[in-house]
C-alpha cells in the first residue's frame, strides 16, 4: 500500500505540492523586495532547493512572475467572494477602497501587476490570456454585487452596473501605474476614495458619497 505513494500519482501531488510552495514563496519576496531584486536562488533557498530544481518547474523568471500574478488574482477573487451579497452600493464601492490598502501592504506586487499587465497588451504573450480572464471575471463579480445594490434599491435603478464596475476597475489599475511610476508617492488608497465617492454621489438615490 505504501509503495503506491512514490508511483505517478504520488510523485505528481508532489510536484503540484512543491510549486504551490515556489509560487507562495516567490510572492512573498516579490511583494517585499520587488520582482527585478529578488535572484531566483533567493527563493530557491527559501523552499529548501537548489535553483536548478526551482527551473524544473519553472523554466524561466518571467514564467515563475506569470504563476505569481495568477496566485495574486486568485487571492483577490476570494476576498471579494467575502463581501456578502446584502451589501449596499457604498459598501462595495468601500472594498474598492480597502482591497487598495490590501495592495499597499504588499507594494511590490503592485510592481509586478503594472509590469505584467504591460506585457498583456501583446495577443500572443501568456500573460494576455490570464489578464482578460482577470478582467472578465473581475467585472462580472462587481458588476453583479452592483446589481444586488440596485435590486435592493441602494443603487439608483438606472445605474449601469456593467459600465460602472469597468470604470472602477480601470481607475483602480490605472492608479497602480501612477503610483509606481511617481515611486509611491501618489496617495493610491486617497486616490482610490476620492473617485468612488464620485461615483457614489452619482449612482446612489440619495446623491450621498461615502
């Protein structure tokens, strides 16, 4: 019985075991000491391995940042599978604003979100595919708790759900990039509070921000 575990199937939970390990690992020193800084052996080191048997996993840099920024997109999808779907619009339009200060306490994934979504733009890269299925999804759930608003009647009933969850999301990114590139100095989660109070003051029934 016990010899079944070194079979295929042993050997591949390993492997599946050991590169959620490299990811988690990786995420953590890119978010701390940012992604051009930290050597892979760095990170080799943290997991217990040497850098060859990292590059056994990953062939490259660039496909281990790929596997981080998918962690980090599957991370911010479960905390906003937290936002209960009784909240009101402020409520949601607040988590823009909090999920911002969860960024910030990691601010060189911020770094590696503006520097991957750049290499997005171009069709044929890896990181195109996984940055439309980020924004697909990401504005599908907004959306979605923005409708919930607007069924409950938090939300003015004309409001274009769709429209404003695409807006918020473009602002959010967008401010990312402003912030690396005034090297933190922009005010993000300031920023980020400024506009969705706007928006509040537009979409709500009552006309008030947050």
């Amino acid at each position: 019985m016990t010899s079944s575990t070194r079979g295929p199937r042993g050997s591949y939970s390993v492997g599946i075991a050991r590169r959620r390990k490299i990811v988690q690992a990786a995420a953590e020193r890119f978010a701390q000491e940012g992604y051009h800084r930290t050597a892979l052996s760095r990170i080799a080191e943290d997991v217990g391995i040497t850098e060859g048997g990292l590059l056994h996993h990953f062939r490259s840099k660039k496909h281990l940042l790929l596997a981080v920024m998918e962690h980090r997109f599957a991370t911010e999808a479960e905390w906003w599978a937290g936002v209960p779907d009784d909240a009101d619009g402020t409520e949601v339009l607040r988590a823009m604003v909090a999920a911002t200060e969860r960024h910030l306490a990691e601010p060189g994934l911020i770094e590696l979100f503006v520097l991957t979504s750049a290499e997005a733009a171009d069709p044929t890269s890896a990181a195109h595919a996984l940055f439309a299925d980020r924004y697909r999804r990401a504005i599908d759930e907004l959306a979605h708790l923005f409708r919930l608003a607007v069924e409950r009647g938090t939300l003015r009933e004309d409001t274009d759900c769709a429209a404003v969850a695409r807006e918020c999301i473009a602002v959010s990114d967008g401010l990312q990039l402003q912030w690396v590139i005034s090297q933190g100095s922009l005010d993000l989660a300031d920023a980020v509070r400024l506009h969705a109070d706007r928006i509040a003051r537009t979409i709500t029934p009552d006309g008030r921000g947050l």
